[in-house]
C-alpha cells in the first residue's frame, strides 16, 4: 500500500524541536509495513482548530497522484474539529490513523466527537478555575462532573478499541472469563489497571451503548434515503 505520511504540530518551535513530531513519526513507522511504500512526507505548522492546511492540499494532490491514501499518526494530533475530519474522510483520498489501524469510519467519527467535547470540558472546567480562584471562598469540587464525563469519555474510547480484540463468543463467556482472557493478553483498562467482572460489565455496556448509537444512525441514514 502507497502512504503520504501527514504530521501536525501547533508551533515552530516544537517543529524545530523535534517535540510532538518525533512521536508522530515514530508512530507512522511503527505501522508501516514491508510492502508497503511512503511516498513522501509533509509537516504542518498548525493550530488544530485551524482549516486552512497548505502543506495537506499538497499532500493530497500527492496522495492522488500515486492512488496513496493520506497516513496520520494520531486522530487528535491531525485536527481538533469534528466538522474538519468529516470532510476528510469523505473526500476522495482515503486517511488511515497509525495508532487506529482497524478503525471503521463510524468508529473515527466517534473518538473525534468524544475528542472535542473532551476538550471542551477541559475548556470549561480550567476558566471554572481561574474563576474560582479571583473569587475567594468558592465552594471546592463543583467540576467533579465535568471530570466524571472526561473519565467516561475515555472508558467509551476505550471500549471501542478494545471490542476488536474480544474473543469472538464473548457474548456467551462470563465477565470473570472475559477479564481473565484480557489479563491474559496484557491488556489494561482505560486507566491502567487490571481487568475484574464489574470493569468487564462496564467494558461491555460502552460497546453495546456504541453499536446501539451505530444503528440508530444507520437507520437514519435508510431513512433519509427513503425520503429523498
């Protein structure tokens, strides 16, 4: 397969540095293979929230040049919008996420949603901080539940990485069964921690709750097309 590796980062300073883009690289050269070819490589000195991405276009017009799809190394280090990744992945030059090989569409739309409103939080919750702090005497912990739905992102992120790696009849095993089967292959929670029956039961209700949201979109989708 025929790449165009594409790298991010936010400043020159880190583009001079080597920090972020290195990890990058190392990143993309851990996935490719063999056989496969990188036909060139391009750095962008970018804010994440910004569209406008001279050196992609460039990267694009080589991607179609050589029938090579666009190499990421990171979905979040590629762009911080929803909107942005969308209109890539429905362009006519394909992108594969290093660290996300198996990653469907749907799924890649998933952990961008999950990805901005996670920064969103963070967002939220540092100005909630800074307010606090000009105003003495402010009751501590009011973004305990911004933290929770940072953390329950993360678990949802997770799980969907985690569902291609399940044993195929894992819908007929035990939760014990299933974490001793995870435990097994070295495979961690979201937070670093073995798995146990309750994290497996709440391991398997992401996955259900995602693939519940994966056909309510498709049906949607049928829908729309009736109807047009």
């Amino acid at each position: 397969m025929k790449y165009v590796a594409y790298y991010r980062v936010s400043t020159a300073k880190q583009q001079r540095s080597g920090l972020g883009l290195d990890a990058q690289k190392a990143a993309v050269a851990h996935f490719l293979q063999p056989t496969d070819e990188l036909v060139a490589e391009f750095v962008e000195t970018v804010s994440g929230r910004k569209d406008e991405r001279f050196q992609l276009a460039e990267a694009l017009k080589l991607a179609r040049k050589y029938g090579a799809k666009i190499l990421i190394a990171k979905l979040d280090r590629f762009s911080r919008r929803v909107s942005f990744i969308a209109r890539m992945m429905e362009s006519d030059v394909g992108i594969t996420v290093a660290d996300m090989p198996t990653a469907t569409e749907f799924q890649l739309h998933i952990f961008a949603a999950l990805a901005q409103e996670e920064r969103r939080l963070i967002s939220t919750r540092t100005k909630a901080a800074l307010f606090q702090a000009k105003q003495r005497g402010v009751k501590l912990g009011a973004n305990g539940k911004h933290l929770a739905e940072l953390n329950r992102n993360r678990a949802i992120r997770h799980a969907i990485e985690l569902e291609t790696i399940l044993p195929r009849t894992w819908d007929e095993m035990s939760y014990s069964a299933i974490a001793k089967y995870l435990n097994g292959k070295g495979v961690t929670t979201a937070f670093g921690s073995n798995f146990h029956a309750q994290t497996v039961k709440n391991l398997i209700a992401h996955i259900k709750q995602t693939s519940a949201v994966k056909i309510t979109a498709i049906s949607h989708q049928h829908k729309d097309r009736r109807d047009n």
